[in-house]
C-alpha cells in the first residue's frame, strides 16, 4: 500500500520519533513567526524550499521577507495549530496541520485584526541524515473572520505581556534553562 493510502497501524519508535520531530518543525516555526524571530522560522525549511501563502508563491527567502514585512503591521500576532497528521516514507514526510491565527493591531481597520483559519500542507525531507526540515509548503486559507468594533478587551498594565522579539518572557527562561546542569 502506497504512504498517501496507509491508515493507522501499529508505530514503531523510529515512526513516532519521525512524526514528533516533524510536528515540531511545525510548532517551532508558528513560534518564529509569532516571535518574529526570522533565525528560528529560517530553521525550518531547507534553502531551496518553496512556499505558497496566501498571494504569496516562490523561495522560502523571498517568503520570509514578504511575511516579515507583513507582521510588522500587527501589534501581536498567534498562531495555534490543531489536527497534524504526518505520514512518512523513508526520508520524506508529508503533514497536514490545521490551525488558526489571530492577528492583532491598534489599527481600528478590519483588515489588521482578523482571524485566519488555515491548513499547512508541507512536504518535510530529512537529507544526508540530518533534520526534518520543510521542503515545500502549500498554506490554504480555510477561512478568515473580523471581530465587530469594540469586542477587544484591555490588558491589564500589571499582566506580562507577550513580545515580539528576544525581548519575550520565554528567550529568559530558555536561557536559563542552557545553564540548568
């Protein structure tokens, strides 16, 4: 039975281990994105990767300079993803990630505060050994809503807020973490 057709069956170490890894090629990207962290989101792909994203299709360079100029219009941006499904072949995967984002400004305009369901279709390889990394992606927008006037809620001045770079709560405490023996 081709990969595209296998169901679930029985995982072996190796598997899980593959399908972990890829889940957190996944997860580490949503967090660069969402630090606007370009070296971590960089990471994930090889450097010949492709991408399609919104209006947005060519190399995984051109893509990361075409969503980073993008973000910078937000005030805060999250990305949270759901169902992932990978089915791997030897040395290449392809996983389905569903997930929505939420993108914030102080900007009053609809189109700079929306919420985006979507879906990465990506194609991972794992070459010379090395790490599973993204070699092309296909993002689908499944939907998009724009909440009404007036439904944000304040944050209290006293709350830790979220940042948009290493300035962020948790690049402390991943640091810290380095000097844990």
């Amino acid at each position: 039975m081709s990969p595209e057709h296998t169901g679930p069956g029985t995982p072996t170490p190796a598997s899980l281990a593959d399908r972990q890894a890829i889940s957190d090629v996944v997860l580490t990207y949503c967090r660069g994105i969402d630090r606007l962290d370009r070296d971590l989101v960089t990471s994930c792909f090889h450097a010949d990767a492709t991408d399609t994203h919104g209006s947005f299709n060519g190399t995984i360079a051109e893509f990361i300079d075409w969503a980073f100029a993008l973000l910078q219009r937000y005030d805060s941006t999250m990305h949270l993803v759901a169902n992932h499904l990978a089915t791997v072949n030897g040395s290449a995967a392809v996983a389905e990630t569903y997930g929505i984002a939420y993108h914030r400004s102080s900007d009053p305009d609809p189109r700079r505060n929306l919420t985006v369901g979507f879906r990465y279709l990506d194609r991972l390889e794992r070459r010379d050994e090395g790490p599973w990394r993204i070699a092309r992606r296909i993002a689908t927008t499944e939907w998009v809503t724009a909440p009404g006037a007036g439904s944000e809620w304040p944050i209290p001045p006293d709350s830790a807020v979220g940042q948009r770079d290493r300035t962020d709560p948790l690049y402390q405490l991943l640091l810290d973490l380095s000097h844990d023996r």
